[in-house]
C-alpha cells in the first residue's frame, strides 16, 4: 500500500489533499502542529477506508518533525503544504514577520524533505504547495518571496533527485477558501473573487484534484514543473 506525507494536514488544502490521497488507495501521515486539527483529520482520513498516521509537530522543528515521523518506515509520496499567510505593507514588515514565514514556509519544507527522504524509494513523489503570488502581489512581500523560493526549490531538487527518478512538482493555487481567510469579511472574501474569471475562488478540493493528478502513476514523467492553478487570472483572462 503506498504511504503518503501530508504537512499543514489538519485543515484546507492539506486535509482535503489527505483525505483525497486515501480514496486514491494512499495511506497517509497527517502532520500538523495542532492536536487537535490531526484527531480530526485523521478521523476524516480514516473514514476514506484508509490507515492513518497522526502527527503532531511544527515544521520549522527539526526535532519534532524527526519525532513525528519516527514510526514511518516508507514514505511514497511528500505533500509539503504547512504555511503561513497574512498580509502587511512592505514598510511595515519586521524581521521576525520575514523569520517566522520563511521558517514555516520554506524552512518547513526542507525540514520535512530531509526528514522523509531516506525513507523514500525510487521513483517516489514529492509535491510543494506554492502560490501564484510567487509572480508578486502587493502588501505580500514576506509571503512571495517564501513561495518563489518554494518554486525555486521545487527546480533544484527535481534535478538533484532525478538520478532516482523522484519526481519533485509544485502547485501554485490563487487564492483559496481556506482558514488562512478566516480573518477577511465576507465583503473582503467577495472583492478578492471579483478578480477571478468566473468570480469566485477555489476550493480545498479542487486544490487536492491537482495533488491527486501529480500522486498518480501516469504522471511519473513530469517533475521540476510549476502548475498555476488560479482559474486563468494570471494569463489575463478578464473577469465576465
């Protein structure tokens, strides 16, 4: 039975891309740094039929990440999904709002890498959760430039892992109903989707449809590739 990884697993993209890898026949790792959010998740994942894993640990922790994955023994497929999102005039941004993004963001994805690696075979999969700001947005400077390093990254290890033909891909969503925009009014929510073409945003799931298309064994030949997925607003599809 293949394994799967899933970081930031507790809720949106992350659960929804758990939950959707154990339908495909993964059993899967949900790894959070909330309690809370992996039982529940975790319950979601078992529900799909599939054997699940919790774990319980911040990303930017080196040792928690190593003690969260102690029992796994094999690791078939990484989603490295764990981030951190808020929005701040470049003015106004401190160190510690670049230290903590990037140490979740970036550092987080090396960490859980690095940890999962030599538990991985030949031919295994690993995924990065970008975001289409990595192209630049305003009063987002801290978050774009963690998510063009991921992209970055992305390039880098599908050429370092190429000779065992792991297959390292990213996805870069535009904006998503997430917890992320749990702070955002509805008002808010509504003119950040007036810029999309259809007017509205993705969902977690359609996110995991993406996630599941990179997981699944006839795309073994794709790897260092970026796949926007923003419903066409970063091409300039004008909205209706």
């Amino acid at each position: 039975m293949p394994f799967a990884v899933v970081t930031g697993a507790g809720s949106g993209i992350g659960r929804a891309s758990a939950i959707r890898l154990a339908r495909e026949g993964f059993e899967v790792c949900v790894l959070d740094r909330s309690a809370d959010a992996v039982a529940a998740a975790a319950s979601a994942v078992s529900e799909a039929g599939r054997a699940v894993v919790p774990g319980v640990a911040d990303v930017s922790d080196r040792a928690a990440v190593d003690a969260a994955l102690a029992g796994v023994a094999s690791v078939d497929l990484l989603v490295n999904n764990a981030g951190v999102f808020f929005e701040k005039p470049f003015e106004e941004l401190t160190d510690e709002d670049f230290r903590r993004t990037y140490d979740i963001n970036v550092i987080g994805a090396v960490n859980v890498t690095q940890a999962c690696l030599p538990r991985m075979p030949d031919r295994s999969r690993i995924i990065n959760i970008a975001s289409r700001a990595y192209l630049g947005t305003r009063n987002q400077a801290h978050y774009v430039a963690t998510k063009a390093a991921l992209v970055s990254l992305t390039r880098t290890l599908a050429q370092e892992l190429s000779p065992r033909a792991i297959a390292v891909n990213a996805i870069a969503p535009g904006m998503v109903l997430t917890g992320l925009f749990d702070g955002y009014s509805k008002d808010a929510v509504a003119r950040f989707a007036s810029h999309y073409p259809r007017g509205e945003v993705a969902t977690p799931e359609d996110i995991a449809q993406v996630v599941a298309f990179f997981a699944a064994p006839q795309t073994r030949f794709i790897t260092g590739q970026t796949l926007i997925v923003d419903g066409g607003r970063s091409v300039g599809v004008a909205p209706a």
